[in-house]
C-alpha cells in the first residue's frame, strides 16, 4: 500500500498566529489531525480539510492509551493519509513526541517533526518576563512539577540566584513546588509568578513571592499555567510595562489605520 506521512506539530502555547509557516503548511495539507488537549480550537481551523480527533491527556479526565494513538498514526499513514500529530508547546519539551517518533520508525512510516513555540518560553513572556537577564538570571531550568520526586531532587541541587526556574503543570501542585525550592538554597522572599492561559484570550497573571504562592487564588477554570521563581520576575515587572505601552501604540495606528 502507499505509504503516507506523520508530522509531529508543536503547536506553540497558544495563538495560532505565533505557529511557524511549516507548521501551518502541514495543517492545511493534513488529512488527518490527531491533536492535544491544549490545542486551541482557532489553530484546528488551519486544517479545512482534516478529519480531526482530540487524543490528548488532562489530569483526572480519561484519555487515549499512548499505545493507542501510535496504532491510529501508523495505520493513517499506512493507507497513504497525511496525518498531523499536533501537540501543545513544542513535541520533545515534556510531551512524548520522542516515544512517537520511535514508535513510528519501529513501523517504517515516514515521520517529520515541526518545532513548536515552547510554554517554557512563551509563557513567562506573556506576562513580560524573561527566562535570562544580564547579571540577574545567566542561566534557567524547566521542570515539570510532576511527578514530586524527581522535581525535589532538582530543586535540592540549583543555587538559590542567577537562575530561572520555569515550573510547568505546576497550578495544582504550588505548595510542593515551594516546599522543594525551600528545602534547598531559596528563601520565601524570592520572586515568583503565575502564568495561566498564556498567548489566549483567557491569559491571567500574578506576581509576588515563592512564600505566597500556594495561597494565590487562581482564576476559574481549567487554564493550563505555569509557575516561573527567580530575580527575573522583578525585571519582567519593568518590561510588562514596556510590552503593554508598545500594544497600545500598535492598537492607537491600527485604529488610525482603519479610520475607527
């Protein structure tokens, strides 16, 4: 039979106008989209003509065996169908996009990954803050927050300054994280932020320190977030500020632009 094609997409945190041009050319050639739970719904609107299929996993909500979804890629491609895996964020940054790749040349199908826009990245920019600063931060570390154990022993082993620590699936699991940081060379004074629904129209963030954080209300809802700890939270106080006079002059020409 004629083989087809798997792409790995990243589909980047959030707005599907922060996408690499590669990636919306696969979407829009795809016949089949198999796509994460985090994807937002105006970036599945790039594959007019794919049949679309959510296989993504959400804490506590029943969701498609992994093994499942490397039987469906490889069986797509097999009949010749141009299948996109599209997955948030970028597919090697705490995805499973490497088991898929090797499940899929275990089975001889073609397979292309399209880098994403990670939220590890994206996501502290988003409420202006950044990974790296000279003489603040020359260094960062992305972590998941789960499982705890291997997060502890991280956080026992990082210098309390001149690094960033960028948390991810961390909202429901504060309290750890701050437990860990200061079990190790961190104080409670140390900045930290939140950062949930990153680059959507749902996008909220806080900033005060690691001792606060469990105690942060969140907004309502199921937002994915992330939690960023280090000096750097301080510079992006000055540089969201920066961000948000910079949108508001594009918005003020737009707006002249259009005559409105």
């Amino acid at each position: 039979m004629t083989k087809g094609k798997v792409t790995l997409v990243g589909a980047g945190p959030g707005s599907p106008d922060l996408l690499t041009v590669r990636a919306a050319r696969a979407l829009a050639e795809a016949d089949l989209v198999l796509y994460d739970a985090l994807v937002e719904p105006e970036v599945l609107e790039l594959a007019p003509r794919a049949a679309k299929f959510s296989v993504g996993k959400r804490r506590g909500a029943h969701s498609v065996a992994q093994e499942t979804i490397h039987v469906l890629m490889i069986r797509a491609a097999r009949a010749g169908r141009r299948v996109v895996r599209l997955k948030a964020g970028d597919p090697f940054v705490l995805g499973r996009g490497g088991e898929e790749v090797l499940a899929l040349g275990e089975a001889g199908v073609p397979v292309e990954v399209v880098p994403g826009l990670s939220s590890a990245l994206a996501g502290p920019l988003a409420a202006g803050i950044p990974v790296t600063h000279r003489k603040v931060a020359s260094a960062f570390v992305v972590a998941s927050a789960v499982p705890a154990e291997p997060f502890a022993k991280l956080a026992a082993s990082l210098p309390g300054r001149g690094v960033t620590v960028v948390v991810l699936m961390a909202l429901s699991a504060r309290a750890a994280v701050r437990d860990a940081l200061l079990a190790g060379a961190f104080d409670r004074k140390t900045p930290a932020a939140i950062v949930v629904g990153a680059h959507t129209g749902r996008e909220w963030s806080w900033s005060g320190t690691l001792g606060e954080l469990p105690d942060v209300v969140l907004p309502p809802g199921d937002e994915p977030g992330l939690v960023v700890v280090g000096d750097v939270v301080l510079v992006g106080a000055r540089m969201a500020s920066a961000i948000g006079d910079a949108r508001a002059i594009q918005d003020e020409r737009m707006e002249d632009c259009l005559g409105t």
